[in-house]
C-alpha cells in the first residue's frame, strides 16, 4: 500500500502562481506538480541516479558497457557542482 505525506513548505508567490498555472493547463493537481518536480529535482542531484540514466540510454543505444569510462563518469558527476 502507497502512502502520501502531507507537509507544509513555504515558496515565494511568484512560483506558486506558476505552479497554480501549469497545473491548471495540463489538469494536473497542485501535489502532482510539485510530487513531480520534487523527484525530478532529487533525481538530478543523485550521482548513482544519474549514472544509471546515462548506463540506460547507452544499453539502449546497442553500446558495450565499459567500466573504466563509467567509474571516471561516476567520479566526474561526484566532484561536479550541480
């Protein structure tokens, strides 16, 4: 079973009124949109999320996976300020 956390966060007015917008253009409700951007922002700031993405697209592609260049990936995506 799939629970939701309810919890208050306090954004500026400007960016709510984006949200309230884009959620109205594309039917989506207000915690759908935030759920959303939440993940996507928490997904780009993890380095092991990242390398799978990248090792994903590159199984898709028909390429060999290579270590070395994915170990150096990792590394580089550690040591980079997002």
């Amino acid at each position: 079973m799939l629970f939701n956390m309810k919890t208050a966060v306090s954004i500026p007015d400007d960016l709510f009124e984006l949200a309230e917008e884009l959620a109205r253009t594309t039917k989506k409700s207000r915690s759908q949109i935030f759920s959303k951007a939440l993940r996507e922002y928490v997904a780009r700031h993890d380095p092991d999320a990242v390398t799978e993405a990248l090792d994903r697209v590159v199984d898709e592609a028909g390429q060999p996976s290579d270590t070395f260049v994915s170990n150096v990936a990792r590394r580089t995506l550690e040591h980079t300020n997002w």
